[in-house]
C-alpha cells in the first residue's frame, strides 16, 4: 500500500510539472512589456510603431497600453479573450476605422478607454454597445451628424476632455468647428436634418415623377388633336357630293370632339 501511495504522489507531481510546462503563466508579445502591478498584468506597448493590436496579448491582462503607435484599425472582437481588461489606451494613433464589434467581450469590466487624438469621423451605433468606461473621444476629426448624435449620448465620456470632442464638420456647416456638447446641449438635432433632408429628396423625386406624367400625356393630347386634324383635312378633300355630305357631319363630328 505504501508503495502504491507512493507511485500516485510521483504521477502527480509529474503531471503537475507537465502541466505548468505545457500553460506558462503569461506569455508577452514581443513587442511589448509585460509587468506585474500589485497583483495585475500590466502590458505596455507604447511608441512601438505597431500598425495592428497584437494578437498574443496575455489573457490577464488588466492595463493595456497602445499609445504613440501607427494603429488605423480596431477590428471585431479585437479584446474578447481580455476578460479582466480594465484600462485600454489607444490615444494618439492613425485609428480612422472602429468596427460594430470592436469591444465585444471586455465591455462588464472595462473603466477606462482612450480613443483620443486618432482620425475617428464616424463610429457605428454598437460600436460602444453596453460600454460603462470612461471614454475620451478629444481630438479626433469627427463628423456629427445623427448617428454621432445617437452614439455619444449612450456613452460616458470623460469630464475632463469632453470640451476637446469638436465637431470637424457637421451636417450643418455652421456647427463645425464648436465642441459637440455645447451644439447638442443647445438644443440642436442632428437628426432632424437628416429627416428633412430625406423629406425633400422624396419630394424632389415625387416632383420628377409627376412632371414626366403631365409631359406625356400633354404630348399624348396634342398628338391625338394633330391625327384629327388631319382626317379632316383629308375628309374635305373628296370630290363627291354624297361623301360631302358625309363629310360634312364627320366634320361635326370631329369638331364636336376636339
């Protein structure tokens, strides 16, 4: 029995030392470095001149810093195996693109996330879906129109540089260049643009329509009253007595009609 116990205690320590050999317990991108912060991984990769988020992340990853690099895209699901993800830093790069489902998976724990100072114009409705962080959009050329509207109002934006988030250009030209809050706390409605401009295309084309019908069938009226006119003429033509007669009351008749 005891050398049965024995045996077991060997396997197990063997499988374990498998097992730690086989998961190390962070693995750092190349690119970057990986430090430990009271407990928490701390993954720095600033001012490495990436052009994409590295894919090899470790998974426990708190604090993600991407600064100062040449990133344009944020692809779907670009964080969704960085479950523990509270802090994300992706200011001060090229990102002009931010896919539907960008931050799918991070968005229960995610506080904090920096997009400022990129070249973001427009950002799509889920984008930011269920995000509770503090979102700091400063600098970036946006484009505000409804669905920027809709977007910014259902995120949380950081108090200290929500007087940097500009409207580039704007539906209106008149409100580019003036800080988004202030516009929309004014009272204007991007959205309301965006209908009316709606609104008169629709009658623009309904106007389009209507024209090309009354032109046809004012063509179709006089072609008919040239047709006439012509029977007419060639009615009165005849030589004969009896067919003018005839005639004479198709001649009525065709009056009578036109």
């Amino acid at each position: 029995m005891q050398h049965l116990r024995g045996l077991k205690e060997f396997l197990s320590l063997l499988w374990s030392l498998l097992v730690g050999m086989s998961v190390p317990a962070m693995a750092c991108p190349v690119s970057c470095h990986c430090i430990e912060r009271n407990g928490l991984t701390v993954v720095q990769c600033m001012s490495r001149n990436l052009d994409k988020i590295p894919p090899d992340l470790p998974k426990d990853t708190v604090v993600l810093l991407l600064s100062s690099n040449q990133i344009t895209h944020i692809p779907n699901h670009a964080f969704k195996e960085l479950h523990y993800l509270q802090e994300l830093d992706l200011s001060n790069n090229a990102i002009d693109t931010v896919e539907p489902g960008a931050f799918q998976g991070i968005s229960d724990r995610l506080h904090v996330l920096d997009l400022s100072n990129n070249h973001i114009q427009a950002v799509p409705k889920d984008a930011f879906a269920q995000l509770h962080a503090k979102i700091s959009l400063s600098n970036n050329p946006l484009h505000c129109e409804c669905t920027l509207q809709e977007v910014l109002r259902e995120l949380r934006l950081d108090p200290d540089t929500v007087n940097d988030v500009m409207c580039h250009s704007a539906v209106q030209d008149q409100y580019a260049g003036k800080p988004v809050i202030q516009v929309l706390d004014s009272g204007i409605n991007f959205c309301n643009f965006h209908h009316k401009t709606t609104d008169v295309a629709m009658f623009v084309t309904m106007f389009g329509w209507f024209t090309m019908v009354i032109a046809y069938v004012i063509y179709y009226v006089r072609h008919n009253q040239e047709d006439a006119r012509r029977h007419l003429e060639y009615l009165k033509s005849l030589p004969s007595s009896s067919q003018t007669s005839h005639t004479s009351k198709d001649c009525d008749t065709i009056s009578t009609v036109l």
